[in-house]
C-alpha cells in the first residue's frame, strides 16, 4: 500500500428541479446493468444515481440490448444512456458531455492453455464480439487491414461472450477489461496480450435532449473528482477494489455526577472523537491505496520506484509478471537480479544519469532477462522523486515493452510488400517497381519486357487434388522462375496464379530485344512445364509479353498490353507466348465499343426474343425456345455467342433476362386464353449470373403474378457449369420454384462436368442434348453413343429428352428409333418473330 501512495506523487451546479429523464439499461456488468426493480446499477448506474439525487432528477429505466440502445436514444424515446465509449462516428449522432466519467480499454479472452499472444494469431480462430460494439468494429477493421481470416460470432452480451468461448463455440472472446477483470475467472479464462481500443466512458444522451443537462453532468464530475471523499471514488472502490465502507464504532457516554468525574469524561470523549478521524482517515486513505493500486496493476505498463541506491521500492503488476516473482521476492533486489549482467549495467547507467542529473528523460532500452535468449525493446520514461525532506531522490520508472509492436512493425511491411506464401514481391512493390522503370526522369535508350506467366488449368489442381496441393505448386513454381531468370531480373506474385517478370536493360535495337525476351520466355514455359506435384498431374502455363520503353507508356499501359498478349496465348490453347502487337488493342478497343453499345441496346428496342418450336416423335408441337437476338443499327445482326457473354461479364444479364422473362410470361398469358396454344410451353434461357440473384425467386414470382402467366407453362433452361456451382443453394432454389409449379430444363448436356450424384437430387424435368452430338451422330460412332447413353440416363431418372439441331430426317428417325421423342431444329423450324411462328396466330 505505501508503495502506491509513492508512486501517487510520482504520477500526479443549479439543480434542476423536477426533472424527469429516461435512462436506457443494457447488462454489462460491473458498469452497468438493472436490479431486481429494473434501477441501473454497476459503476456507471450507481454514479448516476447520485447525480439524479443530487440535481433533483426523477430517472425512470428503460431495459433493452445495447444495440436497441442506441437507436433508441438516436431517436429520442430515452434520453440517456450510460457507459457508451465516445467515437467520431457516434458523435455525429447522439451527444456526449465533456467530462468522462472513467477510461477503460479492451481485451482478448481465452481458455486456459491457450496461445494467443498478438492480433495475427487470430487467422483462422473463432471470435465471439457483442453486436454493434466498439471491440467489434475496430477488430474487424484491424484483421481487414492486415487480411487475416477471422470467424466473428456475433453475441448479445459480454456474459454471453465468455459463456460462448467455456462451451466451445468460440476460441476467444473481446470484453471491457473491466467486465473481463470481474468474470473471466468465473468462466475459466484468461486475458490476452491483446489489449486495444483505450476508451473514455459518457453518459450518452439524445440529440434533442438540452444541452444544460449534460453540463451539470460535467460540473458534478469535475467537483467529485477534485474530493477524494466524494461518492465517484467511494463508487469505484466498492466496485473495482471490493473494498466495504468502514462500519462506525458507536460512542458510549458515561455520565458521571461530579465535577471531576465529568471533566474526565470529557477527557475521554475527545480521546475517542479524536481515534475516530484518525481511524476514518485511515479508512479513506487504504480506500484510495486500493483503489490507485488497482488502476496503475491494470495498465498495460510496467510501473516501478528504486531507491537512490537503485533497489527496488515499488512494482506493479506488470513488472511481477515480467520477472515472474512475487512483489515480495522483487521488493530490496536491483536489476542485476533479473537482467543479465550487459542488460543490467546499461540500465544501471542511465538510471543514475537521471538520479545525478535531476533531469527526465525518455529512453529505449533493449534488454535481455536471464533465462531467455531474445532481446526486448522496452520506451521507458524516468525520473527523479524526492520522498520526504532532505532524502535523497528516488527513481520513478513507466516502461512500455515495444517488442511485440517492433515485430509487427516488421510483418507488416512484409505483408504489405511480399506475398506469404511464395516470399515474392506482390502487386503492390512490383507496382512501385515498374513506377521507377516508366519514370520518364529515368528514362534510358534500352527497352525492357513484362511477362505474365500464368499457369494453364490451375484451377483443376486445387479442385481434383486440394489447396494444399494447389499452394505446393505456386510455391515450386516461383522457386522455377527464379532460378531461370538474370539476377537482374524481378518476379512477383501478381495474383492467384499469375506471376510478372520485370526485365530491364535488354539492348537498344528492337529485334535483339525481342529476341532475348522469346528466348527467355521458351525456357521458363519449359521449366514450368518440367514441373510435377505429387500427383503427377500435368502443369503448363502461358506467357504474356510487353516490350516496352518508358516514354509514352504508363505502368497501367505496359500490363495491359501484356494481359492482351497473355489472352492469346491462352486462346491458343495454353503452354506458348505471345507479344503484344496492335491488333491486340484494336479488338479490345472494338470489344469496349460493342459493349457501349450492348448498353444502350435495351433502351432503344434493338433486342427482340425470336422463337423456335420442339415438336414430339408425331410431328407435333410441344412448345417453343424464346431466343434472344439483337439487330444492331449499324452492325446489323450481332451474334448471341458474342453479345451473351458480354452481358454476363458487366451485368448487364441481369435486366435483359428480366425483359426476356417478362415478355415469355406475357406470351404464356395470352396463349392461356386461347384453346389451339394454351397447352404449349415457353422456355426461357436463365444465366448462372441472373440466377444465383438473391431476389431471383422474388422476380419470377412477381413476373408470374403480374401477367397471369401459368407457372406449369414456363421452362427454365439452365446450365451443368450452374449447376455445379454451388449445388446446394440451386437446388434451393429449383425446388422453391418447383414448388410454384415451374418446370426446369437441363441445356447443353454432355458438354460440362456434371455429377451425378447432384443431378439425380435436382428437381429436372427435362435433358437437352447439345447440337454439337446430333451434328456428326450419323458418323460419328462416339457421339452416336454418347446420345444414346445420355437417353438411357434420362429414361433411368425419369426425364424428358430432348435433342437440339435436329437438322436432317435421318437424324430424326435415328433419336426416335432409340427413344428419343422430343425435338429442336432447322428440320421443324428456325427461329421467328412470334407474328410469324404459327400462321393462324
């Protein structure tokens, strides 16, 4: 206790009357939460208990969730709101007075056993926060900034929390240090070295409440703060320290019946009034002890006094935990005790510079205790402390250990300019790189080259054999290009599977040039081709070339062209080269333009829906495929397998398949009311894109109520690669609209990767053949098997088949002597204009 007192030196209204004021009450104990008759309580409730009751104030307690809190309190329906941590944010929508009423900060919580020790730890724990908090927020912008994988568990309560991390469903939780302090022990956690987001608590209050009350909540504070007596320190003792107010000795008076006897006894009563302030005093003053030995063993600093003879006087928490020894077993030692002997010397120095010199100063230090082999970096700030009169001064100490923080310091800058997984350079330095070399101050006469390698069918790796596997491969893949490449030369990690070669300095003359970059470029395809993974699985890239020199080009300029060379070496199937040249850019530049103009292709009526009709093995028709076409006033007619996926690319699939939709849903409706038609159905093409929409089921519907349209009628066509997707959510999806009566058609089969595990549990009704079997099925023996395959299939699952690009008679009686009955192509019809489709329509 004494030990505190030192280092105390060494760190040194109108009432309005009547007043009614709603209170919100969320639990979060011990600073705030309801009692059994719904009053706050805790620290924060309790003080501002006192300051109704000393302003005159009625409070009436409002119990609600602390997120319902707040927007109760935006909204005016409660006008205050305790223990709220002021932020920028929340300042531009409630109010705060000026006063804090206390400072608190955050912390990390764990299971015994656990090893959390820095924000970077956490990649791939299970985090539980309270929704809507301050730990949240910042937590979450701190692992987003530093891309670390977190699963947060959002919970209603710090209690919650805790509850969650002893169960099981959580590694760690975040809290309120003090909350944490209080009940960790309850739950068998520990804290962390994670300590973050230091906070100053206000009582909130609704933007519309008047700004006086919330300056006598200052001038209440300001004047308790000043009184150590005051009920603020009394509250935060009774709360923080545990400690119970002092129960009074009563006085007895003896009255005696004589002169003498009553000047004794007078003697005596002043003797014990005199014991009492002298025992009130000690109370208060081991009340305040407690309480500042409380607040300095909850800074994350180390705290420490030494004598002039430099021993130890006073320690907190921290420093016992630094040296694991008891404040006892600390207490009377130096730092040669704890340090080794060059650690404790240089400290020794410094410390008797302040003594001699009188002066405080702010030092790094960089020690090593004995027993551990690593050296730590402490910013310590010291200073002389006269104790009493004519002593000679002491030495106080506040130490912060920036080991951890150097640390991070370091994995930062190698995380924000290196990949982890490979160790290259990433986008952002290779960025800063070709910066240099495009600079036009140095600008020099030779020509340099960007490669982008990138490795053909990477995505089967991690699909068939795992992302370990797929990790593995980058790695032997960087190591390759490294070794084949000039020291000169720089490779970086450009995204998943795309890496960039920076070559400088390759001769003046473009031919030679050129040549180099071929030459080298063929070796590193065959060093990466020369690669296996531990399933032998065959690996090749292709290669992207920009020769280049600095004036007139930006950095954006010189990748672009490289990634249009890399297109098509990729177009050319994989494991070559290509450079770029014009004609690169003159296609990309007529791709940008058609796509301008896919744009405006909606809005000036130049898309029409064209229909096909499917007939059965009798000749009869069925229904129709709604064909989307576009017929450009200058281009003329634009095909579909050209504008399609360029729709699906920039999103413009998504209201052109909702005109699609509409206008099928309209043609269903008016077909309905005519007898010849009503049978037949309608089906619409749907893009994966258009979808995996959240509100695509919500569209059909409301499509389907607007016009009328019988759902039985209409047909969705949908892909393998959709379905393949993501299996589970379509299938939610088909059986939701399955449910409304919607058919589903399986498009082009036979030319994906479709499982059919997935496909015998998909609400189907129909297969369509693609045209690419039916063309060559009368000569080709492979395709004619396959289509038979594919019907036996759809027989043994219960489902419609139907071929597609029937074009010739033999091919029909070829589809309907296996069982085949349904049909699509040019020998039944090609595509019309609805007025055209039937000639009685």
């Amino acid at each position: 206790m004494s030990g505190t007192l030192l280092l105390a030196g060494c760190l040194a209204t109108t009432p309005l009357s009547a007043e009614t004021l709603t209170v919100g009450v969320y639990h979060n104990p011990p600073k705030l939460f309801a009692d059994d008759e719904g009053r706050p309580r805790g620290v924060l409730g309790d003080l501002l208990q006192a300051i109704a009751k000393e302003e005159q104030w009625q409070l009436e307690s409002l119990q609600c969730d602390f997120q319902h809190c707040l927007t109760l309190l935006e909204q005016g329906d409660i006008d205050l709101l305790p223990d709220v941590a002021w932020s920028v944010e929340r300042a531009q929508r409630i109010s705060f007075h000026e006063e804090p009423v206390m400072h608190s900060w955050s912390q990390l919580y764990q299971r015994e056993g656990a090893k959390i020790g820095a924000i970077f730890d956490l990649e791939g724990q299970r985090v539980a926060v309270v929704s809507g908090s301050v730990q949240q927020s910042y937590l979450a912008a701190v692992t987003e900034r530093f891309d670390i994988n977190v699963t947060w568990l959002p919970v209603s309560s710090f209690a919650r929390g805790f509850q969650a991390v002893a169960d099981g469903e959580a590694d760690l939780v975040a809290a309120n240090h003090l909350f944490g302090d209080w009940r960790a022990h309850d739950y068998g956690l520990r804290d962390t070295p994670v300590i973050f987001q230091p906070a100053r608590l206000f009582y909130a209050a609704s933007p519309q409440l008047s700004d006086e009350i919330l300056n006598h909540i200052d001038d209440v504070l300001r004047r308790w703060k000043q009184d150590n007596g005051s009920v603020y320190y009394e509250t935060l003792s009774a709360w923080r320290a545990k400690s119970t107010p002092s129960q009074l000795t009563p006085t007895w008076i003896w009255w005696g019946g004589g002169l003498l006897i009553l000047l004794l006894v007078l003697a005596l009563l002043g003797n014990m009034l005199l014991k009492r302030r002298m025992k009130i005093n000690r109370d208060q003053l081991t009340t305040h002890e407690a309480l500042l030995a409380t607040i300095l063993d909850s800074v994350d600093a180390f705290i420490y006094i030494k004598s002039p003879s430099l021993k130890y006087r006073y320690v907190n928490r921290r420093i016992s935990e630094l040296f694991n020894q008891s404040t006892e077993n600390i207490i009377g030692k130096r730092d040669a005790d704890f340090f080794d002997a060059e650690s404790a010397e240089a400290t020794r120095k410094i410390d008797q510079n302040v003594l001699d010199s009188g002066k405080k100063v702010t030092v790094e230090e960089h020690s090593m205790l004995q027993g551990e082999e690593h050296v730590r970096t402490f910013l310590s700030i010291k200073m002389p402390l006269t104790m009493a009169p004519g002593e000679a001064p002491s030495l106080c100490g506040i130490s912060t250990e920036l080991t951890e923080y150097l640390e991070m310091q370091s994995k930062t800058h190698r995380l924000a300019f290196y990949d982890a997984l490979t160790g290259l350079p990433n986008r952002r330095r290779l960025m800063e790189l070709l910066a240099d070399v495009t600079d036009q101050n140095n600008c020099t006469i030779n020509f340099s080259a960007i490669f982008i390698v990138d490795l053909d069918n990477f995505r089967l790796v991690n699909d068939i054999q795992g992302h370990e596997s797929g990790d593995q491969l980058l790695i032997n893949v960087a190591e390759r290009l490294q070794i084949h490449l000039p020291q000169e030369a720089t490779v970086a990690r450009f995204s998943s599977d795309e890496f960039v070669v920076l070559l400088n300095a390759l001769g003046e003359q473009q031919g030679k040039a050129t040549h180099k970059a071929e030459r080298l470029a063929r070796q590193l395809l065959e060093a990466v081709a020369k690669l296996r993974n531990d399933r032998a699985l065959p690996i090749t890239a292709s290669i992207g070339i920009s020769l280049f020199k600095c004036s007139g080009l930006s950095v954006n300029n010189v990748l672009q062209q490289a990634d249009m060379a890399l297109q098509q070496a990729k177009a050319a199937g994989g494991n070559s080269l290509r450079f770029f040249n014009m004609d690169m850019q003159t296609s990309v530049l007529e791709r940008a333009k058609l796509e301008g103009d896919l744009h405006q292709a909606l809005e000036r009526n130049e898309l029409s829906l064209h229909y096909q009709v499917q007939v059965n093995h009798q000749g009869v028709t069925t229904g129709v495929e709604a064909l989307l076409r576009w017929y450009h006033p200058q281009r003329g007619w634009v095909s579909p397998a050209t504008f399609i996926p360029l729709a699906e690319e920039n999103g413009l699939i998504l209201p052109i398949g909702h005109w699609v939709l509409k206008l099928a849903c309209e043609q269903l409706a008016k077909w309905a009311q005519q007898p010849a038609y009503a049978a037949l159905t309608i089906s619409v093409n749907v893009s994966s894109v258009q979808f995996q929409q959240p509100g695509f089921i919500r569209d059909v519907e409301s499509l389907l109520a607007q016009t009328q349209a019988p759902p039985s009628r209409l047909v969705l066509e949908v892909t393998e690669s959709l379905l393949m997707s993501e299996p589970t959510r379509v299938r939610s999806t088909m059986l939701k609209l399955r449910s409304q009566g919607i058919r589903f058609a399986l498009d082009d089969f036979g030319t994906g990767y479709s499982s059919l595990s997935y496909l015998k549990r998909l609400p189907l009704d129909e297969l369509k053949i693609d045209q690419s079997f039916i063309r060559e099925l009368l000569t080709d023996k492979t395709d004619a098997a396959i289509v038979d395959t594919t019907i036996l299939l759809a027989v043994s699952l219960g489902l419609t088949v139907v071929a597609e690009g029937v074009e010739k008679k033999e091919q029909f009686d070829w589809l309907k002597g296996h069982g085949c009955y349904r049909y699509q192509g040019y020998l039944f019809g090609r595509p019309t204009p609805i007025e055209y489709l039937f000639e009685t329509y």
